[in-house]
C-alpha cells in the first residue's frame, strides 16, 4: 500500500491562513487530499508534524519528525479563493540524507529519483518519494552528514492560474519564473510578511499530455 499524508500540522493561527484566501473550518484547512491543522503560533514554528496513512502501527517519529499512523479516510477538498487547487510537494530537509531515505525505506517508501542542485550556493540532493498525490522532496547534502532530525521545511501548492494568484499577492511574492519541472512556472510567497510560519511556494499544473 501507497503511504498518504492524511494531515500536515502548523503552527499557525487559522485567521492568518484565512486572510490568505485558504478555505478554513474549525482550524482546518483542506488542500486536496490533505488537511493542514492549523494549531497556533504557541505551538512552535512551522511544520511541526504530520499523520500518515499505511504506517505500521505505534510509529511516532520518522527520521525525528514527529509522526502519526492515520487509518482516516480522505475529507473531500474544498475550494480557497487564493486559486490554490492542491499540494503539489512537501519539502523535507536532513541532515544525514541516507538516514533519512533508509528511516522511509524501512516503513515501504521507495525513492522514484535524484536530482542533484544547489541550494544557497552549497551542493544539494534531492530524493523523490510519492505519497498519493502528493510528491515527498527530501533534501539534504550529498556530501556532508550532520547529527539532528530531519524537518518539514514547507509546501508547494499547485495553483489553477500562476499568474492570477501571484498578482494576488503582488510584490509579497517572487517574480514568476520557469520552474525546474519542463512547462510549468513558480513563484515563493514572502510568507513572514504574510503572517505564516511556513515557507510557500506557488507553481502552476503540470502541462497536457
């Protein structure tokens, strides 16, 4: 079986999210199949946690994440006035890349591809997991391997209209530019200034097949 994100948890008020044009009901906000829980900013920083589908039971960490093994089925979606239709991926960032692909590993999940970058002009890998709909980026130095635990460092959310919604958000977002990902373009929010704890980025669908 396919491990699934049921929910991300966030440490931050629901009415800063709200303000951002997400959909949000009794501190829960429904990004395609994933529900984002927003638990207020004295709950930390962030992403502080997630609850996962398929994971063998009494699991409570990954890698140092704090982790939660769900049997709950997906909530339907719910539609955000900010265009945002789902996550596209989640970025998680390791200190010690093996551990962390070894951690997934031992609990089903298989890498699908590496892409070697540079992230603030230090060398980066980047492993790819799938989880239902949503794409796993797990990234950390090819090179180096420090102690710690791995963390969920932020989301990317595919948008119906990339240019709807970074005019939206007018200069609180980075120019749109071509992404990685052949056809389709992105663009980071400058979330601190919106209020939210959680690095973001915007990108538009996959193009036609």
């Amino acid at each position: 079986m396919t491990i699934t994100i049921e929910e991300l948890i966030v440490a931050d008020p629901p009415e800063a999210w709200a303000h951002l044009g997400f959909h949000v009901h009794e501190a829960l906000c429904q990004v395609g199949s994933v529900g984002i829980r927003l638990a207020g900013g004295d709950a930390g920083r962030g992403i502080t946690g997630w609850s996962l589908r398929e994971l063998p039971e009494g699991t409570t960490s990954l890698d140092g994440i704090p982790t939660t093994a769900s049997h709950s089925a997906p909530r339907p979606p719910a539609e955000h006035s900010n265009g945002v239709i789902a996550i596209d991926h989640v970025v998680v960032l390791s200190p010690n890349l093996a551990r962390t692909v070894e951690t997934l590993a031992a609990v089903g999940a298989r890498p699908r591809r590496e892409r070697d970058g540079v992230l603030g002009g230090q060398p980066i890998r980047q492993v790819f997991f799938r989880f239902g709909e949503v794409i796993l980026e797990v990234v950390g130095s090819p090179e180096t391997v420090d102690e710690g635990p791995a963390t969920l460092w932020g989301i990317t959310y595919t948008v119906a209209d990339i240019d709807a919604a970074a005019a939206r958000f007018g200069d609180l977002t980075t120019p749109v530019k071509d992404a990685v990902q052949p056809g389709r373009r992105i663009t980071t929010l400058r979330h601190r200034e919106l209020g939210i704890s959680v690095r973001t980025a915007l990108i538009s669908p996959p193009p036609p097949r």
